[in-house]
C-alpha cells in the first residue's frame, strides 16, 4: 500500500514539478515515452489488468454520438474567444504551414494521445483504484493528475484546458474502459487545438519533432 502512494506522488506530482522548475535536464518528451513504456509493461504483465482495455474499440461506438455533440459544443466558444483575442492566429498553422499540420494531425494521436491516454486512463486507474474507490473520486483524481502534467508547459491556459478535457476523457475511460475510445476523445480536442491556433500553449515537444521533418521535407 505504501509504495504505490510514493509511486503515485512521485511520478505523478514531484516529477512534473521538477521539470517545470527546469530541475532535470533530459528531454520531456524522451522521459515520457519511457514512461509510457514502463507503464505498458506494467499493465502487460499484472495478471489483474484485462488487457482489452488496452484497446477495446468496440467500446466507442456507443459513446461516440455523445463524443461527437459534446466535441462540437465546446469548440464553438473556444473559436469565438480566440477571434475575440487574435483572430490573426486563427487556423495559423492550416494557412502558412499546412505540411507541418498535416503532419501533426497523423503522428499527434499516434505519438502522443495514445501514450497519454494509456498512462493517465488505463494505468492510473488500474494502478491507483484502491486510493479512488468511487467513480467521481477517480475521474476527478484522474483528471487533476492530467492537468497538473501540464505546468511543464509554465502557462495557465494549458492547465485549465487539460483539466476540463482530462474530466472528459477520464469519464469516457471510466464508462468504456477503452483506451480507444478515451484517445479518440482527446484526439478530436488536440487536433482541434492545433488547427485552431492554440498550438503556442501546447504540446511544444511534439512540434519541435515534427517541425524538424518538415524542416527536411523544405530542404528537398
């Protein structure tokens, strides 16, 4: 019972901290494809896991018209507030780097949602459960943990809206109990957050990598 709570403390809270307070030097991105990787191997190997939850796509369909409502709902005020802001940022990236959002659109889920989504859904639940015995105790818990990974980025906007989507994606895992349908959920959201122009406060590791091919698809 005591190492998992250290466990959870220190990967979970210390570890975020100290790579906004620049205490590490190894690069984020790096660290938590180990992460991610550990996890997995955790999860594979715990005879208590069902591993359909890795996966489990036949768990989306009947979520997916609640999915898509609540998606096109929250988007509308999300492009009203960022014309009221700057709308010169609106669809940026779509405008003057479409290679570059292509790009992001097909290795953005691939990269980064799915290993997000297996760590903070899939392992923190099944690891963690005995911490969070109710449903609204482990979505919240869920979702403030998703939320908080976010000060990495040093910007409140980030941490607000990660929270409001970590509660929506840890809802959709704790009622389908598939990653599946959990990262089609948050794949729609950062998708959306790319080709709206919010790219800035968000997910800079996964843009430098990207940015860097399409860097090389300019040079030929």
């Amino acid at each position: 019972m005591v190492f998992p709570l250290i466990e959870l403390l220190f990967f979970f809270l210390v570890l975020p901290a100290l790579f906004a307070f620049n205490l590490i030097p190894s690069a984020l991105l790096v660290l938590f494809l180990l992460a991610f990787m550990l996890c997995l191997g955790m999860l594979f190997f715990d005879k208590t896991f069902d591993k359909k939850q890795l996966w489990n796509h036949a768990a989306l369909r009947p979520h997916l018209k609640r999915i898509l409502i609540t998606y096109g709902i929250s988007c509308l005020p999300v492009l009203l507030g960022l014309v009221l802001y700057d709308r010169k940022l609106l669809f940026i990236l779509v405008r003057e780097r479409p290679l570059l959002w292509a790009l992001l659109m097909i290795l953005y889920p691939l990269c980064s949602v799915y290993p997000q989504e297996l760590v903070y859904r899939a392992f923190f639940f099944h690891r963690y459960k005995r911490f969070f015995p109710s449903r609204l105790m482990m979505i919240g818990a869920s979702a403030m943990a998703f939320s908080y990974m976010h000060i990495v980025f040093q910007n409140v906007v980030a941490v607000i809206f990660t929270l409001a989507g970590g509660i929506l994606f840890a809802r959709t895992y704790n009622d389908t109990r598939s990653t599946c349908a959990a990262s089609f959920e948050h794949a729609l959201y950062g998708c959306f957050l790319f080709t709206a122009g919010l790219h800035s406060w968000f997910f800079r590791p996964a843009i430098s990598i990207v940015a860097t091919i399409d860097a090389i698809f300019a040079m030929r």
